[in-house]
C-alpha cells in the first residue's frame, strides 16, 4: 500500500468529514502548492520529521502552518528529551513514516512517533495537510489532528512568520 493509500484509508477510518484534493505532483511543495491552488499559506501545515543528532536516535513529527517556523533547538529539542536535534534527512524520513517529501502528514504515522501541533494550527477553521505521497493534499478541521495517536497540542512549537 502506498503512503497515499494508507493515509486515505487512516482518515477514512477515522469517520471524519475531509476533503481530498488531487493535485499535480510537481506543486506538492507547500510554496508551490498554494500558489497554483490558491489556498492561503496561513492555512496549510507542514509536518515535519525531526531526529536526535546522536545515538539512538529519536524522531518526531511536528506541524506547524507554513508561515511559522518549527522551533527545533528550543521547543522540540526539549520535548524530545535530548541535547540536539534537527530536520531528518529526506532517507530518515521516509524510513520513519513511509512517506514522500512533499506529502508527509500526520495521519498514518507510525504507532509510538510522538506528535506535536503547534497551538495556532488548532486556531484554524480548517488545514491543509499532506497526503502521504506528492499526488494529493486533505483539507481537513484541525480538531481531527488532536484524536491521533500520541498527539499533543504545544503552546510555541513554532516560532513568529517565516520570512
């Protein structure tokens, strides 16, 4: 089953109302993708994977709107429990969750991976999210993300608007 597939049926399961949107894979980047679509940045979340530098490592997915940045030295360094963190590498990543860079989302990750949303994501009306694979992106209420799995709403994950 392919990330996509595995997300869709995650959020099928979940019994929630959501709205998949096929897109043209070469505007999977969230940049890209509002710009062709016209869905507002302040709209879209990120989720991002980030590892511990040291062995064993530890990961993490956090998302956080696309006009924030993740506070990964701060924030989530200390959630995480270790002295330094930063981005997972792209191989990191789609060992982790399965997923490609473009579409990686909060649905269908794997049991135990910790899940951090940054407060003002919950503050939206609705969010995109990805999809699993670069092929498509789910619009959903933010409400959804709290019943995840090892999910946790946390004040300054994020940092002011990305430049």
């Amino acid at each position: 089953m392919s990330g996509t597939e595995a997300v869709r049926a995650a959020v099928d399961r979940m019994g929630i109302e959501y709205e998949w949107i096929d897109i043209d894979p070469q505007y999977a980047d969230t940049a890209a993708f509002c710009a062709r679509y016209g869905y507002p940045p302040e709209q879209s979340a990120n989720t991002i994977v980030v590892a511990s530098r040291k062995e064993p490592l530890v990961f993490v997915a956090c998302v956080v709107l696309a006009t924030t940045r993740l506070d990964v030295n701060n924030t989530v360094r200390r959630l995480m429990g270790v002295n330094k963190a930063s981005f997972a590498s792209s191989d990191q990543m789609k060992a982790v969750t399965g997923m490609e860079l473009g579409g990686v989302t909060p649905f269908a990750l794997p049991p135990g991976l910790p899940l951090y949303l940054d407060s003002r994501v919950m503050a939206c009306e609705w969010v995109i999210v990805g999809a699993g694979g670069r092929e498509a992106k789910v619009k959903i209420g933010p409400e959804a993300l709290k019943s995840l799995p090892n999910a946790r709403v946390i004040d300054g994950l994020a940092l002011g608007a990305t430049a």
